[in-house]
C-alpha cells in the first residue's frame, strides 16, 4: 500500500513536518508531537506548500486549496 501524505503541526505553532503513513494518523500514534494533522494530500508539492504558506492563509484553508495554489504557484512564469 501507498503511502501518504499528511502536514503535522505541533503545539503552538513550534513545529510543522511531512508525516508519511499508510493509515490514518491518530492521537495514540502522533499526539505527543503534534497538536493537528492535516491530509492526506495528492503530491507532495501540494503538503510543502500547506506546510510553509498555509499558518493564517485564508487562501490556504484545506488540501484541495493547498493543492491547487502549489500547482499555481509552480507554474508561474511559464509561457502556454
């Protein structure tokens, strides 16, 4: 199985990680280091972008935004 990708963010903002797991993370497995996790997410491009931009974004509130703001934010420049 796949596995996938989450964005941890510790308590009081003091630590935001990449998680890879193949089940859903919980409280008993990830609860002493982070307070929330958010995901799964499609790319990792897209859990980066959630991970650096997404505290107090209000453009970046959920995966599917984070997704599309990443493949965006990737493509600016390029000509079509």
């Amino acid at each position: 199985m796949r596995k996938l990708i989450y964005v941890g963010y510790g308590a009081f903002g003091m630590r935001c990680d990449l998680i890879r797991c193949a089940d859903v993370p919980t409280a008993a497995e990830y609860g002493q280091r982070y307070g929330a996790v958010v995901g799964p997410f499609r790319t990792v491009r897209g859990a980066e972008f959630m991970r650096k931009h997404g505290d107090n974004n209000p453009h970046c509130r959920t995966v599917a935004d984070a997704e599309r703001l990443a493949k965006r934010s990737s493509t600016v420049g390029e000509k079509s």
